[in-house]
C-alpha cells in the first residue's frame, strides 16, 4: 500500500516500501507517457538510481509493450573530461543500460559530449539542442549524494535560471563517485550538467530517491529553505513534480498532510 502526500505548491510525495517498488513504478510512469505520447521527450539521469527503472524499461519493451522509436532522450550530464569509451562515462553507461537495449533512433539520444575540446563550447552546443525542442514531457531526476541536494551536476550553490554549463564536482560529490572508477587519479573534477533552467522545461519532473544515505537530501530539498544552497529545493516551484521514494530515503520527513 503507498502512501501519498500533499505538500505546498502541488508537490506529491510519494513513498513506497521498498527500492524495487520505485524501480517498477518508475518505469510505469515513463511507458505510460510514452505510450500516451509516441514521440515523447524525456530527460534521463544516470548513476546507480535509475538503474532498476531501466532493466524494468527495457523488460517491457522486450514484451512489446512500449516503443522507443519515436522517443527522444535527453542526458542531464556527463563527466568532464571523460573519453565515450571510458567505461565510467555517461555515454557508456547509456548505451550499456539503455539506448543499446531499445529501438530508439541514434539520432535520437542526445548527451552532452566529455571529450569535447572546449566545455563553454559544449555547453553552448547543448543548450542549441535543448531549445531547437523546444520542452521536455517527462524529466526523470535523482538526487546527489549526502547534502549535496544537486540534480544533473547542479553542484550548490545554483541559480534558478541556470543553463548548459560547465561545473566543478564538490568534495562530496567526487566522493561517491569515487567507487565508479578504478583509480582515483581517473576521475574528472568536473562535469557539463543542464541547469536547473533548463530542467524546468519538462511538463512534468519525477524525481527519485532510495536508500538512507538520500534521506538527509530529500528532507533538506522537501522541509528546508528553497535555496541555491540546496539545488533540488527548486523542484517545490515547478508545478508538477513528484518525488517518488522508498521508505529508507523517506525515513527523515515530518508529514504534514496526509490524504
């Protein structure tokens, strides 16, 4: 049984009780767009989060329940600077969890590129996609590690009306992603993230969240200040946002209205 909940500014939260369960509704809420939507866009992240979402994903379209081939996919981010082919880049990871298991068109997917010469370049290249779309029907977000609060690599502080840029990774962050690469000296100390700007273009954002060590930044992001200092406090002023929680990342928030 979830429970769901009515905060200020129309922001659902809803908790369920355990990983598995966010992973499955997850992917229910993306193939109900994209079966509504043939030609959907969407914004996807990446990271250990999203992953069960994906196999779930890919599982119904393996049973022909959805289909990828009119969808697009926009990338929040990528490492930078990261070659495609490192096995702990974006790229990989995309084509690895994803884009390499559906029928979604190569020029379809877009990411932003870690072996760019230049990252202002980049992100310029980048934000030219994101406006020739125009919006997004569906962004899927997680949530940075500890209390950070960022989403895409909107490391804090971060502004409102942030763009495509190009962004230095805090200690926390180059941290938890320090388990992804077999040598320390490999990872990038930045990276090219959309803005939060330009993740507010989606119609609607579904925001993820499990395990404990996400219940300090989801409290931070639902029950403190709406801040720079807290990237994902923003999504409270975004008019349809829904963040979709196990019980472990729920487990720090005071309940203020239940329905």
């Amino acid at each position: 049984m979830q429970d769901v909940f009515v905060r200020k500014l129309s922001l659902e939260v809803q908790i369920e009780p355990t990983a598995n369960n966010v992973d499955k509704l997850a992917a229910e809420i993306v193939a109900e767009q994209l079966n509504k939507k043939k030609n959907s866009v969407f914004v996807f992240p990446t990271g250990s989060t999203p992953l069960g979402m994906y196999q779930n994903l890919i599982s119904l379209f393996q049973k022909k329940q959805i289909d990828f081939e009119k969808a697009r996919i926009f990338n929040l981010d990528e490492y930078f600077p990261l070659k495609r082919e490192h096995p702990s880049s974006y790229y990989y990871y995309m084509k690895k969890n994803l884009i390499d298991q559906v029928n979604i068109l190569p020029e379809n997917w877009h990411i932003p590129n870690g072996e760019a010469n230049d990252p202002e370049a980049e992100a310029k290249r980048y934000e030219d996609e994101i406006e020739q779309v125009g919006s997004f029907d569906l962004a899927v977000l997680g949530i940075g590690p500890g209390t950070t609060c960022h989403i895409g690599f909107n490391e804090p502080p971060s502004s409102l009306d942030s763009l495509v840029h190009y962004v230095s990774l805090s200690d926390q962050t180059l941290k938890a992603n320090s388990v992804y690469f077999s040598h320390s000296e490999d990872i990038p100390q930045g990276a090219l993230t959309m803005g939060i700007a330009d993740i507010f273009r989606a119609k609607k954002i579904l925001l993820l969240a499990k395990g404990e060590h996400k219940a300090a930044g989801v409290k931070i992001s639902l029950e403190g200040p709406i801040s720079e200092k807290a990237p994902a406090s923003f999504l409270r002023l975004h008019p349809n946002v829904t963040f979709l929680l196990d019980r472990a990342a729920a487990r720090d928030l005071q309940v203020l209205e239940r329905i």
